[in-house]
C-alpha cells in the first residue's frame, strides 16, 4: 500500500499521544491517517480509470 504523508504524519501523531498519554493527540493522529487512507485509494481508483478509459479509447480505435 502507498504510504503518502498524511498517512505517515497521522502514524506518527497516534504514535506519540499513546506513548505520552494524550488522547486529544492519539485521535488527531488517527484521523490523518484515516484521510491518508483515504486520499491513497482515491488515487489507486483514479488510476485504474485512467486505464479503462485508455483500454476503452484504444479499443474503439481498432474498430
């Protein structure tokens, strides 16, 4: 899985607040990784339509 930076920038935010004993941090840091997350498969999902829609071109060009 592709590792962008709010991903890691929320690891290690939720990282810190366990080991220091904030909650408000650890669930900072969560939610930027969760958006991380997130952001990483919208762009997975962008990019296998940029492919359909290459395969679809080339294919309507054969015919």
């Amino acid at each position: 899985m592709v590792k962008n930076a709010d991903e890691v920038k929320g690891r290690v935010k939720e990282a810190a607040g366990s080991l220091i004993g904030n909650k408000q941090l650890k669930s900072e840091g969560k939610a930027d990784r969760i958006a991380g997350e997130a952001k990483a498969k919208v762009k997975e999902a962008e990019a296998k339509a940029e492919k359909l829609i290459d395969k679809a071109k080339a294919a309507s060009r054969k015919k």
